[in-house]
C-alpha cells in the first residue's frame, strides 16, 4: 500500500486538500497586511495632552532646581574672590538683604542673591549680629555668614596712660573716631579716672568710655585703700589719691614708685613742705598741662598757688593727675625708709637721702654732671675743621664758559 511522508511521521495533521484556481482567480491579487485598529478618543483628548505636558514641565523644573542648589550651593562655600579682604558695618536695622547688597558692591562676594538664600537654606535668617566686622581674603559665604553669626566684631583699644590729667584724658575720649555721641558736659574730679586700656566696638559711645573708666577707678581705689599699712600720715582715701598722683608725677620707674612715697609721707609726718615739682606745674597750667618746650622758673617756684608744694603746708586740694595702680600701691606700702630728699641722677632715675648735708652732696653731683654734659653737647654741636668744605678736595666748578 501507498504511504505518504505524513504517514511516516505519526501524529502530523493531514495536508490540506488542494483546491484548482480558475485563471482569473490567480490573477487577481492578495490583500496586503491590515492597517492598524484607529485611535481611541480618550487618547486624543486634551486633558491628556495636557497632562503630558505638564509632567514634562515638573520633570524639568525639578531638574533645574537641582542644578541650580547644586551650583549656588558650590558657589556659597568655594573661596570668594576677594584677594585684599575689607571690613563691613552691620547696623543694628539691617536685613539679610542689605547685608548681602553691601557685600556684593564691596566686592566680597559674587552674588547677593545667593548670600541671601544661603543665610535662609541654614536658617540664619534672624541670626547675624550687627557689628563690624573684618572679612578674610577669598572669604567664602559661608565662612562670612557664620562670622556674622558669631559677633566677633573688630576690636578697638582706647589708650588712657598713668599721669595723664582728666582733660589730656578727656581730649583722648573725643578724638577717638570710632566712639559715638558728644562727651560728658563736665569734666569729672581730677585722679577719678583710671589709667588703663579699653577693648570696644565701633559705635560705643563716649559717655560709656568715661563711665567706664569712673567706675573701674573708684573701684581701683577703694580696692587698694582697704589694704594700705596701718599709722600712714594720710586723713582720707581723696589725699590717698591726691599723694599717689604726685608719686605718679614725679617717677615713672617701677623701682622707685615706693621709695619716692615713702620720702613724701615721711615729710608729711613730719610737718615738712613736700616741695614737688609737678605741683608747680599743675598750679601753673591746670588740666592742660605744661608745654614741653617750657622749663620752670625760679619765679614759678616762687608763685604761691594753691597747688604749689613749696608754698604751702600738705597736700593740695585736689589730685594732679589720674594716678595708675602702681602708684596707688606705692602710696598704700611704701617702703620702710627714713628718706626725706632725693634729686634726679642724670640718668632716668634718682638718689635718695635722709639728711639735707647728704642730699645737698648729691644736689652737687647732680649739678656738676649737668655741667658736664652741657659742655659735651656744646663741644659735638661746634663746628669742626675741614667740615664746612674748605678743603681742595672734591669737585671744582667748572669755569670753562
């Protein structure tokens, strides 16, 4: 019996009958793959188009916001550009704005609106202190923004010296242009101010200054009064102040400041005129103080004032000067001497004595080196031989016209 290959295979379908194709049939041509099905109308309507758009929209936004906290993020904390650095004032009323517009046309930082959303990204909004303040070279933001922050503003020293009377003392005050508003309309007692250096910030004010110094005095004072040794010749804490301002006067080396008390509370115990040579001078001029140029006479000495040691009995009414620590202590221990004189010793300091033969001995010596040095000085100051050009060395004119 006949077998086909799809008899051998088994289960393989049978063939489909072959069906004859009349002539015009095979000519006729074959459809060609179907279009495909038509859009539905849910998907062309404009909510979805919408929408689509939309989506895009935040997808880019979120994009752009993103570079741009990255980049103002990076611009906020890399060094500014600044080389030379600068100081900034920040007043008491100013926005976070302000401060950014100040330091963008002071050129410490590129952009203000990036200082601006900086401060409020770390919540600093309310947190910079006014104050003046010193900006580093290529100071970031950051590093700006947290200075302000800190209120580490610059610093700024007020100078009073030891011996400086309250109006040399006074005319320091108002000339010091970082202080603020008018000083008091009347001077304070002479010696009620204290000899020592403030720390302030710009915009202090003056009035502050004195009060300042007033009460660090009188607390100075008061302080040493209560540790002074017991029997000194002195009525009260205002001759206290009056004698350690004359010792102020008088010395300036740390070494003497004692020794030269003792000599004066010495003469006071012993009802001696205490003929001080500052005195002289503050009864002459007051508060101003001697010009430098002009010496004391022997008519000054022999002015009677009320301030004038040489002719009157104690201590003067009033102080000479704001005495300093040092001199206050001197007064309060001086040291256990029985010197009743001493002069200068032509080198920054003096010779003491506890005899007027013994004082009158080093009166002599000090004088006879005066004398000596004069000479000295007037023999360096005199012309020497050769040293006006006389000589025929050196360059001749030229005579050839």
């Amino acid at each position: 019996m006949n077998t086909s290959p799809a008899d051998n295979e088994g289960n393989a379908r049978p063939a489909a009958p072959f069906v004859p194709k009349t002539a015009s049939e095979a000519l006729r041509p074959e459809a060609g793959t179907p279009p495909p099905p038509r859009r539905s109308r849910a998907s062309r309507s404009q909510t979805v188009v919408f929408l689509n758009f939309l989506f895009s929209c935040i997808v880019l936004v979120i994009l752009a916001v993103g570079a741009a906290l990255y980049f103002g993020r990076q611009a906020f904390n890399e060094p500014g550009s600044s080389a030379g650095g600068g100081t900034v004032l920040v007043k008491p009323s100013m926005r976070v704005a302000e401060i950014a517009d100040q330091l963008e046309r002071r050129g410490l930082i590129s952009d203000a609106r990036i200082f601006r959303i900086g401060v409020r990204a770390y919540g600093n909004d309310s947190a910079l202190k006014a104050g003046e303040y010193a900006i580093d070279p290529h100071a970031s933001m950051h590093d700006i923004m947290d200075l302000m922050k800190s209120g580490k503003s610059v610093m700024y020293s007020l100078t009073i010296p030891e011996g400086l009377t309250v109006e040399q003392a006074f005319e320091r005050i108002a000339s010091q242009a970082e202080l603020t508003g008018d000083m008091p309309a009347e001077l304070p007692q002479e010696g009620s101010l204290a000899t020592d250096t403030l720390r302030f910030t710009r915009g202090a004010t003056r009035q502050q200054m004195v009060d300042k110094l007033l009460a660090d005095q009188k607390k100075l004072v008061e302080e040493v009064w209560t540790r002074r040794v017991p029997d000194l010749p002195i009525a009260n804490v205002e001759d206290f102040v009056t004698l350690a301002s004359i010792v102020e006067k008088e010395t300036g080396r740390s070494d003497e400041r004692s020794r030269v008390a003792a000599v004066f509370l010495n003469r006071l115990a012993k009802g001696m005129r205490l003929q001080s040579d500052p005195t002289i001078i503050y009864g002459l001029f007051g508060g101003k103080g001697k010009p430098a140029d002009r010496p004391i006479y022997q008519s000054d000495i022999d002015k009677a004032t009320p301030y004038n040691t040489y002719q009157i009995n104690g201590l003067p009414p009033t102080p000479i000067a704001n005495p300093g620590r040092a001199a206050l202590e001197a007064v309060a221990n001086p040291s256990q001497t029985k010197d009743l004189y001493f002069v200068a010793d032509g080198n920054g300091g003096h010779v003491f004595a506890a005899t007027l033969e013994e004082h009158n001995q080093n009166v002599a010596r000090y004088r006879a080196l005066q004398k000596k040095q004069a000479e000295e000085a007037a023999k360096a100051a005199a012309p020497q031989p050769g040293a006006d050009g006389g000589g025929q060395s050196g360059a001749q004119p030229d005579t050839s016209q």
